[in-house]
C-alpha cells in the first residue's frame, strides 16, 4: 500500500535530515559539556534541532558568555568535517524537484549551512533561513513561516522534511504537514509519515496552469 501527499513547495531541515552529521555534532558538544563538567547525554537529548545559542545558555552555568561559547563551538564545528555524509537519497531528491518550491531551514548558521551542503554535495536551495535570520528559532514556527513567506506559498500547502522533536513542532506549529526522516526521536513523531532516507520516498511534479506546480510525494505505508 501507498500514499499519496501533495503540496506546493518543500522545506528542508539540514543536520539529520539531508546531511548526517551526527559525529560532528557531539564532538562539539562534549566539548561543551567538558568545559563546564556537565552532562553530555542531557545535552545531546535535547540540542538537536535548536540553534546553538539556546542550547549554551540553557545548558551553560549562570552568567555564561553564550556569545564567546557560540563562536568557539561554532569555528570547531566549522572546521571538523570527518564522517559527514548526505543522508542517502537526499541529492537526487532535492534535484528531482522545482527549485523555486523548495528551501533549506536550519538551526545553523549560514556560513556553516553553505559548507555542510556544499561538503557533501547536496544543492543549496536559492532560500535558506537560518539561526541569524530570525528571533525565536525552532520549536518556534519563526523559521518555517519565515521561509513560506520567502517562497509565497500558504503553510497549508506545505511540507516539511525533518529529524528532530524541535523542528516537527517548529513544522506543525507553523500549519504545514510533516514527514519525519529517520527514527522518530520523540512522541511528538509518532503519528507522523516517517522514511528512513529519500530511497523510500517518490517524488512527482506536475505543471498547475498556475504559478506554482503541483508535487506528489509517493511513501509507502
């Protein structure tokens, strides 16, 4: 059996759901938690999906420069690219569909976004959001109504790509449906259309007579 959704435009998270980057990311976190003697596992449990400042200050002791951590965390992290992969499917996924529908949203910042994409050769959508490019980032709906807006699509014709509890609430309180990539990390997921990687997911596009084309996603249930 399949199913069947269509929608308008796609919104992409990056770490976990078109770029494995799970090595960098706890490298850089135990680096966190060493510094400060904290726990890494409670970190990790929860920073996945969130913009790093609010993960250094949530996590940090009381008066923490989240600035000075954010950036050195953010130049290890720039310059650590070991055991970086693309999520497997996801570059012929993103190339099967009309560029001026899809977008990246990330918790990341943009100069790393661009190098991550580009290190595995997964193409940069024209509209990116990332952690600068708004005031409350995931699980807020902030980044993905932001990136709607950008593409001129209603979030109701949307849907959006993710990995982490943050971004599907990010996703679903912003109105757009969401298919959840991997293992889903928390009850938030569990009712939501899950794929392992792109290979378990098709992908159709058909001209509307209207700006925008109609897309099929084709998932098996």
């Amino acid at each position: 059996m399949t199913s069947t959704i269509e929608c308008r435009a796609i919104l992409f998270d990056m770490d976990g759901t078109l770029v494995d980057s799970t090595a960098v990311v706890e490298l850089v976190w135990k680096r966190f938690a060493d510094r400060f003697d904290l726990d890494l596992s409670t970190i990790l449990a929860t920073s996945h999906g969130r913009r790093m400042e609010d993960s250094i200050l949530r996590f940090g002791p009381e008066g923490v420069d989240v600035e000075a951590q954010k950036k050195d965390l953010g130049d290890f992290e720039f310059v650590t690219t070991d055991g970086i992969v693309a999520v497997a499917g996801a570059i012929d996924f993103i190339s099967a569909l009309p560029a001026a529908s899809i977008a990246l949203v990330t918790s990341a910042g943009r100069e790393l976004a661009t190098m991550r994409m580009a290190s595995v050769d997964v193409p940069l959508p024209g509209v990116v959001v990332t952690a600068e490019d708004v005031e409350r980032g995931k699980p807020f709906p902030d980044p993905y109504l932001s990136a709607a807006a950008q593409l001129g699509v209603d979030p109701s014709e949307v849907v959006v790509f993710e990995d982490a509890d943050a971004g599907i609430e990010s996703g679903l309180s912003a109105g757009m449906r969401v298919i959840v990539v991997g293992d889903v990390a928390g009850a938030i997921g569990d009712d939501l259309p899950n794929i392992r990687d792109y290979a378990e997911i098709g992908v159709s596009v058909e001209a509307s007579g209207e700006d925008r084309p109609r897309i099929f996603l084709t998932l098996a249930d």
